[in-house]
C-alpha cells in the first residue's frame, strides 16, 4: 500500500503509552522505517526511566502522566504498548480525547464487557482502533486469503502452533533464583495455578493467531473443549469442536522445542499453510502455501510484515485512503479467547456446565 507522504510537516504525531519491550523493538524501529509518515512526539510510562530512555531515543517529551499525553494536540495517534489489564481503560480515554486514531497492542482486552464498552465508545467517537494483531495485516496472511478459494467453508481442521524460545523473564519468574529474590514461584501442583496460566497462555499468546482461526469459524457458540493441558514450563495443548470444525491450539515457550509459528486450514481436497516469522523479528512476511488437486502454490515472503503493514495501514485510514477496519470482528476475537479461556480452565478443573 502506498500513502502518500504530503511532506514531512505532515507527518502523524505519535504518542506511546507504555514503553517497554514491544514499543522499543518492535514499533520504533517500525517508525524510523515509516519517518516520512510518523514522528513520535511524546512516550508516557508509569517508570520514569522507561518514558525517558524512549522519548530520548527519538527526541521526544517524557510524561508520566497519561493525561498529559493525551492533552498534547502534536499527538495524532495514540499507541498504546502498556500490560494487558490496562488496555480497555487506555483505548477508551484515546478515544474520548478525541485523537485521529488509536492503536492498542493485543490482547485488546481481556473481557467480553470491556470488549462491549469499547464498541460502543468507538461508535460513539467515530475514532479508528486497530488492534495490533499483526499477523491479520501480514502480507503472506493476505496472499493466503487470496489463494484459499472456498476453504473456509470446507475446511474441518483449524490448526495454530506456536513454539518459542524460553521468555527470560518468565523463566526467572519460575526459577529458584526468583525465589531467593523473595518472589514468588510457580505451584504447578496446584490446580487454580495451572489453570490461571493455561487462561494466561490463551489471552497472551495464542490471541495471536486466534483472529486468523476465526476466519474459518465466524461462529463457535458450540465451542466444546475435548483436551485442554498446560504445557510446562509455560504453554498449552488445547483440541475442541465448534461449528463442526476441530480445532487445535498449541503454545509453548520451550527451550527443547524447534521454535515453529504456522497457521494451518486442511479441508479434504485442499490444505492451506501460513508460516510466520518469530514475533518481534523484522525480517519480512509470512509464506502461504495452498495445496489443491496436487497443485502447490506457495506466496512470500514479502518484504513487509504484519507490524509494518499495521502502521501503513493506520496512516491510510487517518488520510481517508482506507476505510477502517470494523471493531466487531476484534471484539469478537475477544469473545472467542474468553470463551476458550473459560472453557480450558472448567475442563482442567472438572467442572461441568
Ligand atoms: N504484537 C506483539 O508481537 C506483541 C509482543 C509482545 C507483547 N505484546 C503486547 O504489548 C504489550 C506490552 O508488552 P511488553 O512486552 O512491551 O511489556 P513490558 O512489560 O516490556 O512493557 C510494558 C510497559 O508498560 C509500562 N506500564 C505499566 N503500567 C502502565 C500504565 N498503567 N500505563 C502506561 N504504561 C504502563 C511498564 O512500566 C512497561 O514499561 C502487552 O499488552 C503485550 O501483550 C505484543
């Protein structure tokens, strides 16, 4: 997609709220790419280092004050990078500030209600949100969606794998040392704790990729999970029924596991592969493969990938060269992740409906 640039004083004021690790690796180096598109213009975060070392880095102000963030008329766009819990709340005063556009990182939120207040408030406001689900703006995401024919009517297997290498800090969150450190560890013998992580793993990680399964399930109010495991130390097998499809999830952060991120549709005449590049990893789009009548066509990789094309896109809507995308569908990822979430955590509990 090609916008426009309109010179550099145009550019699009962004302002981050939370400035950890996504908005320094990912989205920064995405912005210095897109500089004749955006400028960051203000970096809030709760710790004044954070706000400090971002807004330094592009030459920025630094507020701890998200109120001032959203009070500075430079900002255009408002990006919002902070923990999951506070995304609903931060999207919501966005909007309400009446900014160009909002982007919230995934998940977007991690409720079906606050889910509902954001539709109603994005109604209300006419202010765009996207949500940063990058792998539904990968390039190779939509060279597959021109490829798979009429797969989504027929396919009944649904497949997302998602392997990664250990995370640092949730490995030191389970370790001896973190203990030492007077934090607490990880009780995997107890059964609350299990099923908080194995909701953690749906709302975290598998969000992901969960837009890309509802392509093919636009309706799941059947959902029935038939297995659901935590994967030690940090992940989750999950195998259910919805709309007369199987679907299976599984996730996991593993130093033993070959690191894989792929997206599987297999009907019986045909079969769609996607295989993504790790997150946070710059290095260009996914691969489609569709396999039909012993043909294979294989689309990718591109140049760009999803959190490329997110900003890309953003900068379209805001210069009305692209309609933006509706809200429900997003909320109705949501709602899908939610009922997973529920639904593992009452099978690993032995609960009964
Ligand atoms: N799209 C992706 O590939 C991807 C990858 C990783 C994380 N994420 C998402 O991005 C978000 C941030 O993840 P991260 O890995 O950068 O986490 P992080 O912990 O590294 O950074 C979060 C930052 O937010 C700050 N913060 C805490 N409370 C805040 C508040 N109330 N308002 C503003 N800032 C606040 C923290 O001080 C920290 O600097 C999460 O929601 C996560 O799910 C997306």
């Amino acid at each position: 997609m090609h916008v426009g640039n309109g010179g550099r004083s145009r550019r699009l004021g962004v302002g981050f709220i939370g400035a950890g690790s996504v908005a320094r690796t990912v989205h920064l180096p995405v912005l210095a790419k897109l500089d004749d598109l955006f400028e960051v213009r203000h970096v809030m975060d709760v710790l004044p280092e954070a706000a400090q070392t971002v807004a330094s880095r592009v030459g920025a102000r630094a507020t701890l004050s998200q109120d001032e963030l959203l009070a500075d008329s430079t900002v255009d766009v408002v990006a919002i990078c902070s923990p999951d819990q506070f995304h609903a709340a931060q999207v919501v005063a966005a909007c309400r500030a009446g900014k160009k556009a909002v982007l919230c990182e995934k998940p977007f939120t991690l409720t079906s209600a606050e889910a509902a207040e954001i539709a109603a408030v994005s109604a209300e406001t006419g202010v765009p949100i996207l949500v940063g689900a990058m792998h539904t703006m990968d390039p190779g995401w939509l060279a597959a969606e021109r490829l798979w024919h009429d797969l989504p009517e027929t396919a009944h297997t649904l497949r997302s794998t998602i392997i990664l290498p250990p995370n640092t800090r949730f490995i030191e969150f389970a370790t001896e040392t973190s203990r030492q450190a007077g934090m607490p560890g990880i009780d995997y013998d107890d059964p609350q704790v299990v099923a908080a992580l194995l909701q953690m793993g749906v709302l975290g990680l598998a969000i992901h990729d969960l837009p890309l399964v509802r392509r093919f399930l636009p309706d799941f109010d059947d959902l029935t999970v038939l297995h659901a495991e935590l994967v030690r130390p940090f992940g989750y097998e999950f195998v259910m029924r919805a709309a007369g499809r199987t679907i299976e999830l599984t996730g996991a952060m593993h130093e033993g596991w070959k690191p894989d991120w792929t997206f599987e549709a297999i009907g019986p005449d045909a079969a769609l592969t996607v295989r993504f590049t790790p997150s946070f990893v710059q290095g260009g789009s996914a691969v489609a493969e569709y396999a039909c009548g012993g043909q294979r066509t294989v689309s990718g990789p591109y140049a760009a990938n999803g959190y490329e094309d997110e900003w890309r896109l953003l900068a379209a809507i805001v210069a009305g060269a692209a309609d933006p995308p509706p809200v429900d569908p997003r909320i109705d990822d949501i709602r899908f992740a939610v009922a997973i979430a529920m639904a593992g955590r009452d099978h690993l509990l032995g609960v009964t409906a």
